[in-house]
C-alpha cells in the first residue's frame, strides 16, 4: 500500500481523536480514563435515546422486521462464538435504528462515535455468556419498539448500555457503573 491512503488514514483517526501524537512524534492509540469512558457513555446514551423515542413513535414495521433479522444474525454469531461478526452486528442493531426511525444525521453522528466505544473495548474482559447477554438485551429494545411503548424501551436501552458486560481488566480507569 503506498504512503499516501496511509497518511490520510492516520490523518482521519487523529482528527476522530482516536490516535494523539506520542512524545517523539509517533502515533498512538488514545487512552480512555475513567471520566472519558464515563462522558461517552452519556454521550452515546444521550443521542441513542432519541433515536429510540422517534423509532417507537415513527418506526415502519418494516424496518422492525429487520431489526429482527439483524437478532437472528447476531444469534447466529454467538453460537459459532464469533465475538468480531457479533460486535459488528452489534453497532450495526444501534445504527438501524436510528436509520429505521428516519434520523440520518444521527445515525451519522453514532457512527462517528462507533471508534471511541471500540476504543473502550481494548483492555476489557468480557464474561462467559456475555454476548447472549446483550442479545438478549437487544430483544427487549426490539420487543418495546414493536409495541410501541416508548418507556419500557427506554428503559431497555439504558439497562443495555450500563450493563457490566465490559470491565477493564486492571487498573484505576475501571468504568463506574451508573445505573
């Protein structure tokens, strides 16, 4: 690959604020403390919120249906124990439904913010069952969409994002549970 598609890459992350100039000049990969952790979990909580709202308002039960799709594929990588394919359908799920619920420039924005929540997975343990665990998170947020009942899928949208599905591994910069 020549220089040039990997300069611009590294150019791009530095400007996401994913990568920060090293002390001689070289790049590295941000570090996230605890705080930082805990402002983009309110940040991501904040926007997926009104992408939920909207959804349960003005969601065509055509694109609930592939939500439900989107499950069954995320089924399907938690049983072959595929934990790339499931985080990758795991961002896709939160992305559509800001898409089904007609907010293209909050999905743009969510999919902006996708790099820091894969940032804050390094250095995590994930616990065994984990990923059934947040499938059937995804349910529920789906099950409440279907009914239209806005708070009870609010509701699971917060359960969702303050699960203890991800703990940092050691260290100060733990993330603090909030719910």
């Amino acid at each position: 690959m020549s220089k040039t598609p990997v300069r611009q890459a590294l150019k791009l992350l530095a400007q996401e604020g994913l990568l920060e100039l090293g002390r001689r000049r070289q790049l590295v990969v941000r570090g996230f403390t605890a705080e930082h952790r805990q402002e983009v979990l309110e940040i991501r909580e904040a926007l997926e919120r009104i992408a939920v709202a909207h959804a349960c308002r003005e969601m065509p039960i055509e694109e609930i249906d592939l939500l439900r799709v989107s499950l069954f594929r995320q089924r399907r990588a938690a049983e072959a124990g595929d934990e790339t394919q499931f985080i990758d359908l795991d961002e896709d799920f939160h992305l559509m439904i800001a898409s089904g619920a007609g907010l293209q420039t909050l999905a743009r924005i969510l999919t902006q913010l996708r790099g820091f929540v894969r940032l804050m997975r390094l250095g995590t343990r994930r616990h065994e069952g984990h990923l059934f665990r947040v499938l059937a998170e995804h349910e529920a947020i789906v099950d409440a969409l279907e009914k239209r009942d806005e708070k009870l899928a609010l509701k699971a949208l917060s359960d969702h994002l303050h699960t203890s599905e991800y703990t940092l591994t050691s260290g100060p910069d733990a993330p603090k549970k909030t719910s």
